[in-house]
C-alpha cells in the first residue's frame, strides 16, 4: 500500500467518524501536510466532503479563519 493510500485511509477515518479536519490538525496528528490534495483524492474517487470556513482564536486573543473538511453524512 502506497503512503498516498494510507494518508487518505487515515483522513477517511477520521472523516467518517463525523470530525471535521483542518490543516493544523492533519499536520500535527498524522504528519499529512498535503491536506487539500488528498481531499481532493477522496472527492475524485466519490466521497462528497464540504468545504468550511470556521473562526478560531489565536494566543493573542485575535480572531482568524481556517479551512476545516467535513464528509457529508
């Protein structure tokens, strides 16, 4: 099984397990750093994930967006 194949095994997991991901999380959970290529894999293939703009709050208290993947379920 190829790496590629096991990235994306790994973000189904978590996927179908109703949790959104984002790229810090990916990056510092499983060490994926290519999220958006490997959704992109996962819809080639015919998973229907939806793309999020949700707000976080930095250490400094300020306000920013991330992108955050959710399967539809």
């Amino acid at each position: 099984m190829s790496r590629r194949t096991t990235q994306n095994a790994t973000l189904l997991r978590r996927l179908v397990n109703g949790k959104n991901l984002t790229v810090n999380e990916t990056v510092s959970r499983f060490g994926i750093r290519s999220l958006s290529a490997r959704i992109h894999e996962l819809r080639t293939v015919g998973f229907v994930i939806y793309t999020n703009r949700i707000k976080k709050k930095t250490s400094k208290n300020k306000t920013r967006f991330v992108t955050a993947y959710r399967l539809l379920s």
